[in-house]
C-alpha cells in the first residue's frame, strides 16, 4: 500500500477520533487547557484554575495556541463550547498528522530495507492509538507532535547536506524542539538526547548543530512572553517546574511516588496491554541492538528520567508512543545484517494467517478506542447547554456533573444559567417557588420520587434506556449517572 493511501486512512481516522471522543483521558487535559483558554475568555473565573496556575509553573503555550487559532471564529460567530472544543482536537490532530507525514518521508533514514520502511509506515498510519492520541489536546500529545515534527525535520535536512535548504530544516526542527518542550517541560529528556546524538553519534556540522540547538533555545525566550501573556507578569515557568516538583517533589508529595519498575506494570495492565507490553519490550530489544540509533538516543533517556522521577503516571509516556511503535519494526528487522534467529521467526510472522488476529484486533481496538473517552458527564453538559432554555434555573441534588478532580469545570457551562446545590430535604421549597427548575440528580438520589411527589418529568438521562439490559458484571453501579427532572 502507498504511503498516500495510508495517509488518506490516517486522515479519515484522525476525523472520526476527533468526532466521537468528546472527552479526555484524564482530567489535567481539560483543566490545564480548556480551562486556561476559558479563563481567557473570560468563561473561567481565576480562583477555579488548578493549583499550577497560582504556582505559575504550567506553561501557556498550547493554550496560547487554541485561543489564537480561535479568534477568527469568534468573529465568524462560534460560540458552543463542544464545538470549540472539536476545532482544537482537529488543530492537535492535523499537526500530528503533519508530524507523521514528514517522518514518513525520512523512513529511508532511520530503516535500512524496503520492507522495513513498509512495515514502519503501516505502524504510523494503522495503529490504534495513534488516532486517538493525536486529537487530544494534552500536553503529551501536543509535545508527541511538536517533537516527532523535530525528528522529521532533522531528516528531512539530511537530503540536504549543503546549501541553505538542509539549515532551513535545521532550524525548523529547532523551533519543533522548543514548542515541545514549552507544551511539557519533560520532553527536554528526549530533546537531549536527539541533541547527543547529532554530535557523538552523527556529527553534523558545527553551523548545523548550532543553528538547530541555538533556535531551540531562542524559542524559550518566545515561551517566557508568552507565559507573561498568560499569568499576566514575567516568569520563569520552566525553573517553577523544577524547583516544585523535583526539588520540593510536591508532584510526588501530593498525588504519591511508585518504585522506578512501575512502568512496566502499567504497560502491562492498561486498555492496550497486548500492544503496549509489545512496544515496551521491543524498545528494550531496540536500544540493546541498536545502540547508536537515533531512536535510542531519543528514548532512552526520557524513559529512564521518568523510571527515577518519584510520580509516575502511564500517560506521561504517551510522547513516546509513535517511537515505540517504530520500535516494533526496529526489534526485530536486521541490524548491520545480523539478526537473533528468535527474532527474525518473529519479523516473519507478519505474512503469517496467524498474524490477521493481530490485524483485526487493532482494528477493533482503532473503532473502540475513541468511543471509551466519551465522558457521561460532557454528554449531560451539552445537553443542558443545548436545551435549556434561557435563564433556567438549575438545581443540583447531589455531585454536579461540573465537578471533576476537586475542581469545577466551567468552559462548557452558559453564562445566563442559574445553578446551585440544594439538599434533597430542600428541594420542595425550592420547587414552590414558581418558575420552571430542572433539578440534575445523580444516581445516588432516587428521582422517580421527586418526580411522583411534585409532579416532574424527566428531561433527560445519561443512562439510555438499552443500557440495562447489558448491565453484565453490575457496570452501572460503577458508572456515574445522571438524570435531569423538569419541574413546571
């Protein structure tokens, strides 16, 4: 297959992960962006931003980035929250797919035979995750793209060895380099080690590497106003970073520390465990065999950075997924001609029949993968954000649907809604005094008798009505539901 089909595949993958996967994979996605763009926008009072804002140690690049790509639909009128929130999941998955087209084009560079490269492009294109990971608007996807942009480059400016074509790549992979570390900070293990690599193992020239490593730099001075932008005084966010979480280990301190093996368990008992336990091992394989590759210097080091840093979390490792997956194929194909007898009955096992149940379970898990971030609580936001009418009032009888992670979320909430918490005691009261209520209950609260005892209706439930009959294993009981009673 041509890599312009695969291409056309990831693209229409890309779209459909944006359109379905409403949600996020954990809550520092919505609260680290969408809410700092929200707040911006003036949607976001400044006492609900989590804690690293008042530390000032959370960059405001990505952020910054959303808010601009935004101002010309603002103009043009778009105002629904979910449907900005869809425009920057297909911002994040266009620069990926820009990312991967461009390190498509440098295959040649990093694998030594056509079928490798072949293998490497399915892996890119047709992975599961990849869709999924691209269109999330975490700091770890933005910085996957940004630093998988900066490898691109650097191979592209290898078809260049003179002239100023090869230092324009240069310098691009250089600005990649500093965008990704201005969306996570610890991507600067991996920025080293690209860096390293360059001058011991491929030694470019001086004016190359000083032009690549000094644009990097210089884009650190770009995120300090930008980071003025966002906290509205000069900082230094990046020496925050460090001296709050490493130093002090308030990271650590707060939300716990793991044994530095603590990764291997989460690659082996995550969603993707088959896939992920693979990539793990064949990194491992990958940096034995191939020590002076580019992808070991690129890994290696962000792996064992994080392996020592006390607080480990799986998704700290997602700007290492499209590397890893290139591991797959760099495990097992020859190197300098050579390859273990285990290994090579393994890079067989691609023509093997067997291998169509590998195939077809990362299709399934490509389908699957997007449908499991859809979050009930963002189902019943929108709802209430798109039929409600104007200036309802809004009860809450038991957890809001707007809380998440000790905080409260507000980018998706209307302006003209009253809401507020009342006991259940209380809410007769409420009801008395006239006007239309809808009360949210949550499914510790029994609403069909407050519907029977002050004649409501029920207007809407997160829970569809097919749901139950597939309630294998009691799953409802441990999924949060609500249901939204209209009072006349």
């Amino acid at each position: 297959m041509t890599h312009g089909r695969l291409l056309v595949i990831l693209a229409l993958a890309i779209v459909y992960a944006a359109g379905v996967s409403n949600g996020f994979y954990h809550y520092d996605e919505h609260f680290q962006i969408l809410e700092f763009v929200g707040f911006k926008l003036g949607i976001t009072p400044e006492p609900s931003l989590m804690w690293e804002y008042r530390d000032q140690i959370r960059p405001w690049m990505q952020p910054a980035i959303y808010y601009a790509l935004l101002q010309p639909f603002r103009l043009a009128g778009l105002e629904d929250p979910f449907a900005v929130a869809m425009l920057f999941r297909l911002a994040s998955g266009t620069l990926f797919f820009a990312s991967l087209w461009l390190l498509l084009r440098g295959l040649p560079h990093l694998f030594e035979s056509g079928e490798a490269q072949q293998a490497a492009a399915k892996v890119l294109t047709l992975s599961w995750f990849i869709p999924v990971l691209a269109v999330r608007t975490s700091s770890e996807s933005m910085s996957a793209a940004w630093m998988t942009l900066s490898l691109g480059c650097v191979l592209a400016a290898f078809e260049h060895p003179t002239g100023w074509r090869g230092r324009l790549w240069f310098a691009a992979g250089g600005l990649a380099q500093g965008l990704a570390f201005q969306a996570r900070y610890q991507i600067a293990f991996s920025i080293l080690g690209l860096l390293a690599w360059l001058f011991f193992v491929r030694r470019v020239r001086w004016l190359d590497f000083l032009l690549l490593a000094g644009v990097s730099l210089a884009s650190l001075g770009l995120g300090v106003l930008i980071d003025a932008w966002g906290y509205g005084e000069f900082v230094v966010a990046p020496v925050r970073y460090v001296d709050e979480n490493l130093i002090q280990g308030r990271a650590a301190g707060q939300f716990g520390s793991s044994p530095f093996w603590e990764y291997a368990v989460f690659a082996a008992t995550n969603f993707g465990a088959p896939f992920t336990l693979a990539m793990a091992l064949a990194l491992i394989v990958m940096w034995i065999r191939r020590p002076r590759h580019v992808l070991t210097w690129l890994t290696l080091p962000f792996v064992l950075g994080h392996c020592l840093v006390g607080h480990k979390e799986w998704r700290f490792m997602f700007p290492m997924a499209v590397f890893a997956g290139l591991a797959l194929v760099l495990a097992v194909t020859p190197a300098e001609g050579r390859t273990p007898a285990f290994l090579a009955r393994l890079w067989q096992l691609r023509n093997a029949r067997g291998f169509r149940i590998v195939v077809a379970a990362n299709l399934v898990a490509l389908v699957l993968a997007p449908i499991m971030l859809v979050r009930t609580q963002l189902l019943i936001q929108q709802h209430l954000y798109e039929h409600l009418p104007d200036s309802a009032k809004v009860l809450v009888v038991g957890i809001t649907p707007y809380s998440g992670n000790l905080l409260e979320m507000h980018f998706y909430r209307r302006r003209d809604v009253e809401m507020s918490a009342v006991a259940y005691e209380k809410l007769g009261d409420k009801i008395a005094e006239g006007r239309p209520v809808f009360v949210v209950f949550d499914k510790s609260v029994k609403p069909d008798e407050a519907m029977q005892r002050w004649g409501g209706e029920l207007y809407y439930d997160s829970l569809p009505t097919w749901a139950p009959r597939f309630n294998y294993f009691n799953w409802t009981s441990r999924t949060t539901i609500w249901k939204v009673v209209r009072f006349p």
